[in-house]
C-alpha cells in the first residue's frame, strides 16, 4: 500500500550546488532535483533561501539585470513544474510595489500558489539584510502578478491540500524561525501541520547542534513537522563558510538530515505521520486553548487549496524509522539513560510508599520469571537507597502443580545471592483441598487443566502473599507488567492482578528485558546474580499452571496469546496515538516483515530472529483488540504504582479510561475491511 494512504506525506529537502548570480543555471540545477524528488514519490520539495541566484551576493541584489534573470528562472521552474506532484518552495528576490523582497514561491503543477516574503530581517554581525530587503509587513500589496497571473503575496499564507487530509504547509525564511515567536508558530495554532524554512545560515563553530535543537524544539513545541533548507556549496567564502545542513524533523524527533558539506548536490527525504500530528493536536488541549486566545489573529491567515491529484503508487516503503521495540530506544546510549531513568522513577515511587506508609517491610513473590525478577531487584535497590536492610525484604518462591525445578532452584539463588529474606511454601496442599471443595475433575484424578486448575493456584499465591503481609506488618509488592494488563493476562481480584503496590504496572515485557539484560552490563550485583539473571532472560516466557505434556512441552504464554514483542507494538500505537488498526498493521509489516531488512528499517542487533508475514501480523493484531478491549475491567481495578513512559500506562487514574463492556467490533471490522 502507498503510504499516502496510511497517513502518511514524503517531503524532501534539496540543496543544490549552486552558482553565483546565474539564475539560469540555478533554474536548471533546481529542475533537476525537483524531478529526483518528484520521481521518489515527494509530495514536497524545500530549497534554500534566496536559492537561483545565491544568498552571499550582497549589493548585487539591486541590480536589474539579476532580479530579471531571477524572474525568468521562476518561470523556468513553473513550466518544468507541469505535471509533477509535490509542491516546490524555491527562494527568490522579488520586487513587489515599491520593495525588494527576500521571497519564497510556491509551485504546484505549473502554477504559482503563492509567494511569501520574509518578515524578520537580521542586521547584526555578518548579517546585512535590512540593506537590500523589505520586511513582510512593509508589503503594501497582498497579491504580486507572475507570468500574467495574481497569486496571492504575504507571510499569511497556509497551504491546504483537498485530497490529503491533515495536509497544511506553512513557509517562512530563514530568520522566521529564530526570533521568539516565528510565524510558523502563528500558522501553527491556525492549522498549519508542515512547516518549511528556506535558510541561508552560514555556518560557524557550534551552529550545527543549534539547528538541530533549534528544529526539533520548534517541531515539538508546535506539534508539526518541519522541513529546514540551509544555503550549501557555491555560496560565495568570501568572509564566511556554508554547509549545505537540511533536516526534517516531526514533533521533537530528526527524521533525516544532509551530509554537512558535501560538494554535490543533495536530496534528503522522510515520510511525516500526518495522523500523529493530528491525534497528538487532538489530544494537547492546551493547544486549543491558546489557539482560541489568538483566534483574531489567526482567523486572518490565508487558506490557498489545492490538490495533489493522484497518490497511489508503489511508494510503499516508509522513509523513516519504525523501530521494532517502540518502548525500547535502539541507541545504546540513549537505552542506558532509559534504562537507569526507569529503575530510578521506580524506586523513587516504592520509596515513598514505604515512607507514606511508615511500613519498613515488603512481601514478594519470586517465581524465577522475568517480572518478578525486576520488582525484586527494585525492591533491592529501593532497600539500599532508604538504608534498610535487605532482610527486611521477604521474598516467597510458591512452587505449584507446574512449577519447574529450573524456575524454583533460579529463585532460590536470585534471593539468597541478593541477601534477601527467602523462604519457599509449597501451595499444592492447599491447591488440592480448594479443588477438592469445588469438587474439580482433577480432586478425582482426572488431568483436568483447565481455567479454574491455573487459577486455584493464581489465587492461592496472592492469598498467602497477603496474609503473610498482615502477619509481618509488610506491604505486598506486585510484579505484573504493562503488557499482561493489555492483554488481561493476570487473576483478577484476589489473583496476581492485585498488590498493594506495583512497580512493574507501566513496564512493557519488551522493555522488562532489555531492563533486566542492562542490569547485568550496569549493575553492582554479584557475579551469582548476573548468571541467574542471565539465565532468566533465555528461558521460555511461561505462568507455570499447566504440567508438561506427555512431550515435554512446557506451557508458553506466547504459544497462547502470541509474541508480546508484537503485541507491545500493536499496544504502544493502538493506546498512544489511537491509530486505526490498519495502520498498526501497516507499520508492524514495515517492522516485522520481510522490509524489515529494508534501508529504512532500524533494526537492534537481537532483533533478526524473527519476521511475521502480514496474515501473522493481522491475526495476532485481531487478537489484541479482542483481549484487549475485554479485559478492561481488570484494568479498572489496578494497584497503585508510577508511571514510567511517555508511552503511557494503563491506569485508570492516569493515561486510559475506558468503559469495562466496550466492544472490539468496529476495530476488528476496520482491520478485516481495510476502510477508514
């Protein structure tokens, strides 16, 4: 599928090699890669300020010949346009009335829609604009003729496309976009989602760090994506140096940026998720708020409409990253500052449970599995930070009719390595005699393991881990993750769902593990620790309330529900931007499937071992919805515990509310359908 018809626009930034004062063979330079970009799918294509004729030529700006050379440019450009999709911004000096202004046009299919002229002029430093230019509000005109036709003139203009909705393009210059309030944040309140600016910015030491705070700040603040085009090779060196830096960022985040001072011409590109601009709006009240604080201001922008014409196309590869793991960062820097943010925040929320509480104790339950291994290892930490002793941490391995002797020896070295309170109680008595009353097929002998057989034994863990907290004057510590509430795999109430505090609550099983695989690299824990640790990450993912098959087989959670590596996907896109399930499946296929080894695909370096065709990813994405939506009251009765990623959390109290009886339907009709 296009991915035009996913949410998605291609925008491009080009930063030809440019030649002083020809506008002719800028013209030409410009043609060439706005059909480069044109023939890969962009919808719109950004170049430099003041780019067929060069932004360092000083006084020559006042001469005619040039201003007329540029204006036959331009037309040169508006009839190459014909037939094209994107929209092309190139930045020209026009005179308008009385002025000489410092201008970007806006080409579409051999049509000028409109012309913006700069509005800030920079006279400081190197900077002399205010010697050659008009400012935008000097503008007597609102419209400028070109080639016969009057198209609308000023920094007021907001470029909205008919037939891709979401699709509003806003243009400033340079200098726009670094004074406090730039217009594009004005257009931006007024429903502008693309933001371009067309720079000269020479270059100097420092600067190209800025620009990149600088754009993905503007981005952010905004909620937009922006296209930012600085002058490259050819401008003159006379007294300063250019490099050519173009990046597109989309709220907060660099999408792509050029090679700095690459000598050839450059065309970079990204896909911009229209849909996550318009949900991330939707849902930033705050927004609205100041829109409507200025809604004089902003009613007097301009809407120019246009149509792209056809979208279609074999354009089907996202020109951005879609990382596998969304809750997991995949630089190795940026993962370690995850990583220990998380365990800090936490701690910090055990901490001050303890302190509020006045309680000094906490009873857990360690099974030798994934969750229960992190919640102890807070615990530890947590101890450690209050300066309380470890023993203090009353640790409880529970071996059932399932339990393995792998789980049960790991959970037993985990606490005594850890020096931690640990004792093991053997529930399969009290198991028996709770069947027994419920006159179960298994009190008859009968291998009966059915929902009621693993919650017997759900149930009694929970039951004793809280009578053991009464006894000890301690709190229960919970060790559910993020993705088993998702899926509602968890006994409710009086089960593994219910805790007196969580500190897994908002953790993802993805995240889990790279958590507990960075603890190993990062920790101050024993070399006993690590190993276990080491061995709990490569065991199969499993309750352990099922015996093992006449095979040997034992019960894997992820044989029942599905990959939780692709159901913390479908989780991350469905509840963090309320994408439609065709989407998820879309960018779980860019992910997951066979485009996956694709250019524009990040992939972790454990992350090869496994693709999902698309009739795999839809299925387990059918079943998502389907758990999902029917296990919200589970969800609705949560414990307390902090929230730990922007991702969200699936508290009540905090990032989701949602009725308990709420059907799956229209989600799974969307998915099967394909519609909107």
């Amino acid at each position: 599928m296009s991915v035009y018809a996913n949410g998605f626009v291609r925008v491009a930034g080009a930063v030809p090699v440019l030649t002083i004062a020809e506008p002719a063979a800028n013209a030409a330079r410009t043609i060439e890669l706005m059909r480069q970009a044109a023939d890969d799918g962009a919808a719109l294509v950004v170049f430099p300020e003041l780019g067929l004729c060069g932004y360092s030529i000083d006084d020559l700006f006042h001469q005619d010949a040039l201003i007329d050379g540029c204006r036959v440019a331009l037309s040169e450009i508006i009839s190459a346009s014909r037939g094209l999709r994107p929209l092309v911004v190139v930045g020209l000096p026009m005179i308008v009335g009385d002025g000489l202004f410092n201008c970007a046009a806006v080409i579409r299919d051999g049509a000028v829609l409109g012309v913006v002229p700069k509005s800030y002029l920079p006279n400081y430093r190197e900077f002399y604009e205010q010697r050659f230019f008009s400012a935008a509000r000097d503008a007597v005109p609102d419209t400028v003729t070109i080639d016969g036709e009057e198209v609308p003139f000023g920094a007021d203009l907001i470029f909205e496309a008919a037939d891709l909705p979401g699709f509003a393009l806003h243009v400033e210059i340079c200098e726009d976009g670094w004074v406090a309030i730039p217009p594009s944040t004005w257009a931006a309140l007024g429903g502008a989602t693309v933001l371009a600016n067309l720079s000269g910015s020479p270059v100097t030491v420092g600067k190209e760090s800025y620009r990149k705070n600088l754009c993905t700040g503007h981005s952010a603040r905004t909620i937009s994506a922006h296209v930012y085009v600085a002058a490259g090779y050819g401008e003159s060196t006379t007294d300063l140096a250019w490099d050519g830096d173009a990046l597109i960022t989309e709220n907060g985040s660099l999408l792509a940026r050029s090679e700095q001072f690459a000598t050839t011409d450059q065309v970079i590109s990204a896909d911009i998720d229209l849909d996550r601009i318009r949900q991330e709006r939707m849902r930033m009240i705050s927004l609205r708020d100041q829109a409507g604080d200025y809604s004089d201001r902003l009613k007097s922008l301009r809407r120019i409409g246009f149509s792209f014409g056809e979208l279609s196309g074999d354009d089907d590869v996202l020109r951005r990253v879609v990382p596998r793991f969304p809750y997991v960062p995949a630089d190795s820097v940026d993962l370690d500052e995850r990583c220990a943010e998380v365990r800090h925040i936490q701690v910090q929320g055990l901490a001050q449970r303890l302190r509020s509480t006045g309680i000094d104790k906490i009873v857990i339950g360690v099974s030798g599995g994934l969750d229960s291994t992190l919640a102890l290892l807070v615990a530890v930490d947590t101890f450690d930070r209050l300066g309380l002793p470890r023993t203090n941490i009353l640790g409880y391995t529970m071996p059932g009719f399932a339990t393995g002797g792998a789980t049960l020896r790991r959970s037993h070295v985990l606490m005594n390595s850890l020096g931690v309170s640990g004792q093991e109680i053997d529930i399969r008595p009290s198991c028996e005699q709770m069947l027994a009353d419920l006159d179960h097929p298994y009190s008859r002998g009968e291998k009966v393991y059915d929902v009621t057989f693993e919650n017997v034994q759900a149930g009694e863990r929970t039951s004793h881990l809280f009578r053991l907290a009464n006894h000890h004057g301690a709190i229960v510590l919970g060790t559910g993750d993020l993705s088993e509430l998702a899926l509602g795999w968890c006994t409710y109430g009086v089960g593994d769902q219910m805790s007196h505090y969580n500190v897994n609550g908002s953790v993802p099983k993805t995240l889990i593990q790279h958590l507990i695989r960075w603890m190993i690299s990062n920790s101050h824990h024993s070399a006993e620790t690590t190993e276990v640790l080491a061995e709990i990450l490569d065991d199969v993912i499993s309750p352990e309330l099922v015996p093992a098959g006449d095979d040997g087989k034992i019960q894997s959670t992820e044989d029942t529900v599905g990959p939780y590596e692709l159901h913390d996907f479908f989780l991350y896109y469905v509840t963090r931007f309320g994408y439609r399930p065709t989407k998820v499946a879309y960018l779980a296929r860019q992910a997951w499937g066979d485009r996956s080894r694709g250019p524009w695909s990040e992939l972790l370096a454990d992350d090869k071992r496994n693709e999902y065709d698309t009739a795999t990813i839809e299925h387990w994405l059918g079943i998502f919805l389907k758990r999902f939506m029917g296990n919200q009251f589970k969800r609705t009765a949560m414990p307390n515990g902090p929230k730990i990623g922007s991702g969200g959390s699936l508290s009540p109290r905090g990032d989701w509310r949602s009725p308990s009886d709420s059907s799956a339907r229209v989600w799974l009709d969307q998915l099967a359908g394909g519609g909107a």
